[in-house]
C-alpha cells in the first residue's frame, strides 16, 4: 500500500487566497496588556483628569514617554467614550495572546486590523534556506512582531465566511486525494493537514519555498489532519486535557526570577518555580525547555509578566499550558512515527 502512496508538493503561499503581515504599533506600551480587564483599567485611568502625567507615566512605566509626548497620547485616548470598541485579541506569539488598543489618530494600524478577518489563524515565520519554516495557530488574525523578526505571515482560516484556500489547490488536492471538499468543514481538513506538517521539525520544509506535501492515500490524510486538528485546540487551549501537575499556592502570586528545579540529578522532572515560594510540581524537563520559533515558551511567558501578580484564572491559563505542551510533544512523536511508516521523510 506504501507503494502506491504519492506525494504532491505546494508551496505553503500558492495555498492560501489571503494573508496579513506583521502588525506594527506606534506606542506598545500604552496600547498592549495582558488581558482585556487590565487594559481597559490603564486606559481609563489615562482618561482620569485627576492624574497626573507624572503619576500615570510612574504608574505604567512609561519613563521612556516625555511630557509633550505623553501628553499628545493622553490628548487622543481622552476624547473616546468608547474604549472597549477598539480593543482586539492579539497573537504575541505562540500560546500568548494579548489585547490591544487602537485608534487610527494613533496609528496603531487600526486599518490593517479592520481588514483582519476575526477567527482562527496560521502563523507562520520563515526562516532562511537552511532552516524550516515554523508556524503556530493564533485565536486572531492580528500579529505582534518584534521588529528583528522578518518574513512572518498570518493565513485566517475562514475569510468571509469561507475556508481561506485557494480553488485551483482545493482541486489539486481533490484530484490528488479523491476527496470532494465540496463544503467549508471538509475543506477545513486541508487547513489541519497542513498544520500537523508544520509542529515536524523534518527535512521536507528545508527549502526557500516552504513545500507542504500532501499525501495521496485518504486514510492517512485523515488521520495527520485529525492530529493536526487536535494540535490546533491543544494550543489553543481549548482541550480538556490530563493535568498531571500540582499547584502549591501558598504565596502571594507574583512571578518573580521563575525557574525550573529538577528533583534530582538524573530527573527528567521538577518544579517550575514561579517565585521562593509558589510552583507547579511535577513537571517535565522536556516542557520547561520546549521552544516555539527559537522562543523557549514557557520561559518567556513568565519572564514577560515578571513582577506581575497572577490571579487564579491566569495560574490556571498557565496549568493549561504546561499540559498542551506534553501534549504537543507526545503527540508529535505519535505524528513522526506515522510519517516514517509512509517514508514522508525522504527527501
């Protein structure tokens, strides 16, 4: 049956009819937070005739802001009596989403977001030709790249109301797989296929066109797309998975120089300190030290939000995560073992 198995290669951007690029932003640090309550809050504290400028920019950080600057910012967001109508949900990489707020006075690309099509998206950052290209799943169209971050691409799922891929590829892979695709769910398949291939750190995407290659046999379509379906609700953190780990709580719920202790020499588990006192326990190595686009996840989640105090709700945020982590990296190994049944590998 391996035999009759073929392979049809596309590249990753003759796939898709619409993306978006990288959203830049004029002031990050007024216009982002890490949840929708606490930007809200900042915001109307701005708006607060009461405070001072010195205060706010004390308040929030924002010594980086002079006086006429701050000020010309303040101007603009005082004046909107609506501030949660231009708030969105933010990709800040993989597993993070944020909130930010726009305005067109204060060009924080309100046009390139209005264009965005709301819903779930593929990120996707190429590397050079002697690297593959990595991508994760973003509950927004709406990306936030630093600015040494090159050639990152968003492709929405849906764009009005249909499956964002192009006709001549769904006739393609038609004709290839001897699917129909003849309604948006079943088109939607192509969309998970695609993204199992890409948690594959494998040989098949080391080149400048990025090529995804399809299988032929529509049972193991199915199968890598199902995966890549749960890929995508694991990131995503919409699956109700196993939590293995324990939470201590005692302590006030502030990160502060967190870390990873090992139990032992030898263990591949331990504690992820979130402070002296707070961690989780029993946590994997393997998780602590996974990466996304060279970004070690964890770690940057946690150093990002330093000095923060998180509530109950984000502790849990944080649980969900280390569990789609081991469940991204079990699954994974799952998904290469049924590759190399079809030789897909093979360059």
């Amino acid at each position: 049956m391996e035999n009759q198995i073929s392979l049809l290669k596309i590249p990753i951007k003759s796939i898709f009819e619409k993306f978006a690029t990288d959203c830049k932003i004029e002031h990050p640090e007024i216009s982002i937070d890490f949840s929708k309550k606490s930007l809200v809050y900042k915001l109307r504290d701005i708006q607060k005739q009461s405070f001072s400028n010195k205060y706010l920019r004390e308040k929030f950080q924002l010594s980086n802001y002079s006086e006429s600057k701050f000020e010309k910012v303040r101007c603009i967001i005082q004046k909107e009596k609506h501030i949660a109508k231009y708030i969105y949900s933010i990709s800040h990489g993989f597993m993070d989403e944020r909130y930010i707020y726009t305005h067109q006075e204060l060009e924080f690309s309100a046009s390139k977001i209005s264009q965005a099509t709301q819903g779930i998206s593929l990120i996707i950052q190429e590397q050079n030709a002697t690297e593959a290209f990595s991508a994760y799943v973003s509950p927004s169209n709406v990306i936030f790249c630093k600015q040494e971050q090159n050639n990152v691409y968003s492709y929405p799922l849906y764009s009005q109301e249909q499956v964002n891929i192009k006709q001549d590829c769904i006739a393609a892979l038609a004709k290839h797989t001897k699917f129909t695709f003849s309604t948006e769910e079943e088109k939607e398949i192509i969309f998970y296929y695609i993204y199992a291939l890409c948690q594959i750190d494998s040989p098949t995407f080391v080149n400048k066109e990025s090529l995804i290659p399809f299988i032929s046999d529509r049972e193991y379509f199915s199968k890598v797309a199902n995966i890549g379906k749960n890929f995508l609700h694991a990131h995503l953190l919409k699956t109700q998975l196993d939590v293995n780990t324990d939470f201590h709580i005692l302590g006030n719920g502030q990160i502060s120089k967190a870390k990873f202790m090992p139990n032992g020499t030898n263990s591949q588990t331990g504690k992820l300190m979130l402070n002296h006192d707070q961690c989780f326990s029993n946590v994997n190595q393997s998780v602590w030290d996974f990466s996304k686009l060279g970004i070690p996840v964890l770690q940057s989640w946690l150093q990002s939000r330093e000095h923060l105090t998180l509530d109950t709700s984000t502790m849990a945020t944080l649980q969900r995560m280390i569990s789609a982590i081991e469940y991204h990296l079990n699954t994974k190994s799952s998904l290469e073992k049924l590759l190399h049944q079809l030789e897909l590998f093979k360059n």
